[in-house]
C-alpha cells in the first residue's frame, strides 16, 4: 500500500505544477539522498512540476541545491530568503532587508549561546551555522522532547520565532515562516494567482515546523514517519505515504506522475 489511509486520486493532483517539500527526513533518507529519490526530482522536473524545497537549511546548502538539482527555487532558514536563478544568475530574495536580518541574528546567536551555556544541556549549535545568514539552528538529536519543548519556550519567551524540526531547533527574529515565504515566492516571482495556488500547489513534509505548509496547501502529504508527531500538529497532512522520508518522497512523486499521465 502506498498511503496509510486514504490516498489521494488523479483528480485530486492532476493540476499540480509545483511542488513544494521539506528537505530532512523528507526527501533524505538518515541523512543522505537516496538515488531513487534523485530520480523522482529529475523525472517530476520533466513532467513539468517545478519543485521548489521549503527548508530549515542554511544558505550555503540552499545556494548549492539551486545549482545542483532539477529545482525552480529553494526557501531557506524557515522562510528567510528564497534563492533562484534569475538572467543566468544566483539571486537571494531575502524577506526583509539583508543586512537587518543578519544584524538581529548575531544579536540572537549571542542570546541562545548563553542559555544553552546556563542549562549545561546537551544542545548545541548546528555545525552550519557558520553559513547561516539570518537564523540560529540548535541541534537536537538525542535530546528527549520534553527538554526540546522546554528550551524552545524559554527562546520563545525571549520574543524570538521558534520552529521545531526533526533535526534542529531554528529560531530567528521576524514575521515570516515556511509559509510567509512560500505564498511571495509563488506570486511575486512564479506569477500563480492566490486563488489558482490551491489546485496548482503540492507540499510534502515530515515534522513540526511544516505545520504552516500543511495548512496552506490543500494537496498537502506527510512521509511516514510524522506518524510520531501528528497528534502535535495544529495542521495536518490530507495524506501520509506508507513508507518513510525519502521512500515516502518516492511514492508521492510515483501518485503526481500518474496524475499528470
């Protein structure tokens, strides 16, 4: 069986030209990209669907996937940015004003660096964030979620914006989210009329942080393993893959495929 549940049919997808996923342990598989899922990228690129990642990733991984894989854009640090290619070149669409996000950020860098140092816990900050340019990511693997949920409220009560995924704390200072970024991205750069996004849009995702995709797109999917956070979800997934992350990934491109056949 390819969905737990219900599955969604060809009339439900047949419209859809972008698509929009989560990256970690949605489209890689413990950490690495399987090459089956590489090959659903390629053969959803020349079905025509525009798959634009949606990502808690920092700038440097988002510059490379723009170059590298069969993408139209990729949003970064949870909404921060969108990078494209724009007359043959890198572009950063930056939410607000660049060099005010990176400002607020090393403030807040400075701010999380010693609540991590006060707790004496076992967060630390991700190894990437040298390449972040406006968010902090917090490493959470082997953490128990109640000390996840504890250190994220304590950021939370500092002002600060705060997305949990299945490998990071990010937490930045601004408005935005995943789906913030994604309703400009779809208007301001790919021109899709608000009220034509929810037949040509489809979204897949894994954890917490994508709760504001799922409930911006209607054709919305969850790989299997968000069965373990899906009772946390404001907003939910219409539809969860059998199998998990990458494999998952696999099944949903094989039901937009058939739609589109």
């Amino acid at each position: 069986m390819t969905f737990i549940g219900a599955a969604p049919s060809p009339a439900d997808l047949r419209d859809v030209r972008y698509l929009f996923t989560d990256i970690d342990d949605t489209l890689t598989t413990e950490g690495q990209l399987l090459p089956q899922t590489y090959q659903a990228l390629w053969d959803l690129y020349r079905a025509g669907i525009s798959i634009i990642p949606v990502t808690g990733g920092s700038a440097g991984w988002c510059e490379h996937i723009v170059r590298a894989w069969p993408v139209a854009a990729v949003i970064g640090e949870s909404g921060a940015f969108a990078v494209f290619r724009r007359d043959g070149q890198i572009a950063f669409d930056f939410w607000e004003n660049g060099a005010l996000q990176a400002r607020r950020q090393r403030e807040h860098l400075d701010a999380i660096e010693k609540i991590i140092r006060s707790t004496r816990s076992r967060f630390r900050i991700a190894h990437d964030q040298p390449f972040r340019l406006a968010d902090v990511a917090i490493d959470i693997g082997g953490v128990p979620v109640q000390q996840v949920d504890s250190l994220a409220d304590q950021i939370r009560e500092m002002g600060a914006t705060v997305a949990i995924s299945s490998i990071h704390i990010n937490t930045w200072i601004g408005s935005y989210d995943k789906r913030a970024m994604s309703e400009r991205l779809i208007g301001d750069v790919f021109a899709v009329d608000c009220l034509a996004t929810p037949s040509l849009t489809a979204f897949v995702g894994d954890s917490r942080n994508d709760a504001p995709m799922f409930g911006y797109i209607p054709n919305s999917f969850g790989v299997r393993n968000i069965m373990s956070v899906l009772d946390k979800l404001p907003h939910r997934p219409r539809w969860v893959s059998s199998q998990p992350a990458g494999l998952g990934f696999v099944d949903i491109a094989a039901a937009l495929l058939r739609a589109k056949a």
